[in-house]
C-alpha cells in the first residue's frame, strides 16, 4: 500500500486513523451483520451514530443547546441558497462581504432572492487581501451579515471576526475547525464536510433556533431549515456513510485535544511552507500577509510552464494535488487538519531542491 501526500482542496485528505477504523468497521456494523450504509437511518444504531456525530460537533466548537445543528445534503452550495430564502425577508436586504469566489457563488444566490449589499470587496485586489474586520461598515437594518470565513481559491482568511448587530452568517467550509474562535458571535455557520469534517456528501448547518422560524411559507420544504430541525436530519434519507464517518472524524479532532490542538498544527504546517515561500524571491505568495489562509497556500513561480513543471515532478515524488485552482492557476498547498505534519516539511524540501535545479 502507498500513501501519498494529498494536498488536495476537496475532497481532502482524510486522518489515517478514521480511514482504518471505517475499514475495520466496514462489513459488520457492530455486530450489526451489516455496512452502516445498508441499514436503516431510522435504526437504533444509526440513531446514536447520527446523534454521537451531532453532540461530537456541539463539544468541537462549543455549541450550546439554543443552536440546532442539522446534516444536510446539497453541499455549501445548497446553503447559498438556503440562508437567503430562509432569512432575507421581501423587502429586506443583507449585507455580504465579497472576498472571493465563494463569497461570490454566496452573493449570486442572495441576488435572485433579494437585496444584496456588498459592503466591502476584494475584487480590484484580486482577492488577494480580507478586510480587517474592524474596519467593516455594516448596513442600518440589514437583516444577516454574511462572509466567507477562508476563501479556498484564494488562500485568504479572516484574519479576525467581525462583532456584528445583525446575525453573523458564515461559510466556514474550508476553515472549520482550524482556528480557536467564539462561536457565539454566530448566528448560524455551515460548512461542506469535505475538507476538514470528513467526506463529500454531508454538509453541516448550526443555525440560532429562533432564526430558524423566520422563513417564509412561500419556500418550499426541503428548503426551510425548521424542517430539518424538526425532523432532526431524518427529513430525507441522510448520506449514512457520510455521517458515520463525519462522528469518526470529529472523534478523532476531539480525541487529539480539540479546536487547540488542531490550530497549533495547522499554524505549525502553515509556518513551515509560509517560511519557505519568504526565503527566496523564486516563490511568489499569492495572499496579502496579513490574510494568510492556514489551510490554502498559494503561490506563483515566474511561469505557468515552470509551475507545471513543479506540479508534476512534486506528484512523481508522492505530492498530489497541488495544482491551483482552475480558474487562477499557480500553485495551492491545502494543509487541512488531517494533512500530516511531516507531509509540510517533505514539500518544502522538495522546494529546496527544485529551487536548486531551477533557480
Ligand atoms: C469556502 C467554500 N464554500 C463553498 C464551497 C462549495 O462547496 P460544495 O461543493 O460542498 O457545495 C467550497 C468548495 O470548495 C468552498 O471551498
């Protein structure tokens, strides 16, 4: 069996330890005699499976009781659109903060909705900078907030959250979980599981129950959040699987310290390719300084064909997945919680070498 260094944006790299167990777990569910994809979502088994999954997350990020938390198929995508139709009342507006590509996908869906107030964008930085969140001005009466809390194509973050007095809304599918935060600030947070949560297929919402009696019954049901709340993600069939090991990848989060650790390791990750990139003038980051993603790296060599070249000879030496994204080019490094430690120092030294060879 080979492993590779997975530097994928997602799906992602997913702990070593969770991939053993589900396999290990794979053909006789607890003593079940069966997968926990064969059997009933409405079983015992999978009924505390589901409900071990939900209380993980709760612990993970300090999710009280007046919070729901709700699994949900459709991706982050399904909740671009989700937040507005539930939340952005006729005649209302909310205001959005364009940080990027998803920020934007966000901001697209909000539009068919209803009235958007983009109140800060990064577009004629090219979505290189997050504004400081200080230095946001939010809109008199606007009914949520919404930002991207790590913009994935980008490499760019919040460096801090915004205090807001409207509901805070955030996409934090690529950052969720990285970085200690409070919680509370937020009025509802989701996230696709994909990148630091587990599979593709399963993505998460806390939502601030009282929010969640706002929508209007001009939206279909699938589409309100109370409907998942009051069947408790059992609306329609959940992707079983995906939750399973969603539980296993929470577990082994809580299992290594937490929220802490996690942001300890990553920060050290990160250090260790940021440092690399600022030692020669052969790297060229993307990302202003002060808005470095510790999940997505990105980077630029002096040509397009010298980075292919980085590309492919880094996947021979058991580095995949480091091709940026297919709408900017370059280079992206994306570090999750599960990319190993190790895996950050075998890239910069094969930096180091093809710096040598090329430089
Ligand atoms: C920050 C962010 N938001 C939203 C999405 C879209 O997620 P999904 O494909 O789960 O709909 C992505 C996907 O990469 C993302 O990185």
């Amino acid at each position: 069996m080979r492993r590779v260094y997975n530097f994928a944006a997602g799906p992602a790299v997913l702990p070593l330890p969770v991939l053993e167990k589900a396999r290990d777990e794979l053909l006789d569910f607890q003593s079940s005699g069966m997968s926990v994809m064969e059997m009933s979502h409405r079983g015992g088994i999978f009924d505390t499976v589901i409900k071990q999954a939900e209380a993980g997350f709760r612990k993970l990020l300090g999710i009280s009781e007046s919070y729901a938390v709700v699994f949900m198929p459709g991706g982050a995508s399904q909740q671009f659109a989700m937040v507005p139709l539930n939340l952005l009342p006729p005649g209302g507006a909310a205001d959005y903060v364009d940080t990027g590509s998803w920020a934007g996908r966000a901001i697209e869906e909000a539009k068919i909705v209803g009235k958007v107030n983009i109140i800060w964008s990064g577009r004629d930085g090219k979505y290189m900078a997050a504004r400081k969140a200080a230095e946001l001005r939010f809109t008199p009466d606007a009914a949520y907030v919404h930002i991207c809390s790590n913009e994935t194509i980008g490499g760019v973050r919040f460096p801090e959250f915004p205090e807001t007095e409207a509901p805070l809304i955030a996409d934090m599918s690529s950052d969720i979980a990285s970085r200690e935060f409070d919680f509370n600030r937020f009025a509802l947070i989701y996230a696709g599981a994909q990148k630091n949560l587990g599979p593709p297929g399963v993505a998460v919402t806390a939502i601030r129950r009282d929010l969640a009696g706002r929508c209007p019954d001009a939206v279909n049901v699938f589409f309100r959040y109370r409907t998942h709340i009051a069947e408790p993600s059992l609306y329609n069939t959940p992707n079983t699987w995906g939750v399973y090991l969603f539980k296993l990848v929470v577990d082994w989060m809580l299992e290594l310290g937490g929220v802490a650790a996690m942001q300890k390791r990553n920060e050290a990750k990160a250090g260790i390719l940021y440092d690399a990139l600022d030692a020669s003038p052969f790297w060229k980051p993307c990302a202003d300084k002060e808005a470095r993603s510790l999940m997505n790296v990105t980077w630029r060599l002096s040509s397009e064909k010298l980075e292919n070249q980085f590309i492919k000879e880094a996947e021979a030496a058991g580095m995949v997945g480091l091709k940026g994204h297919r709408s900017v080019g370059g280079i992206r490094a994306s570090i999750y919680n599960a990319f190993p430690p190790e895996g950050a120092k075998a890239l910069t030294d094969f930096m180091r070498e093809f710096e040598q060879r090329n430089g």
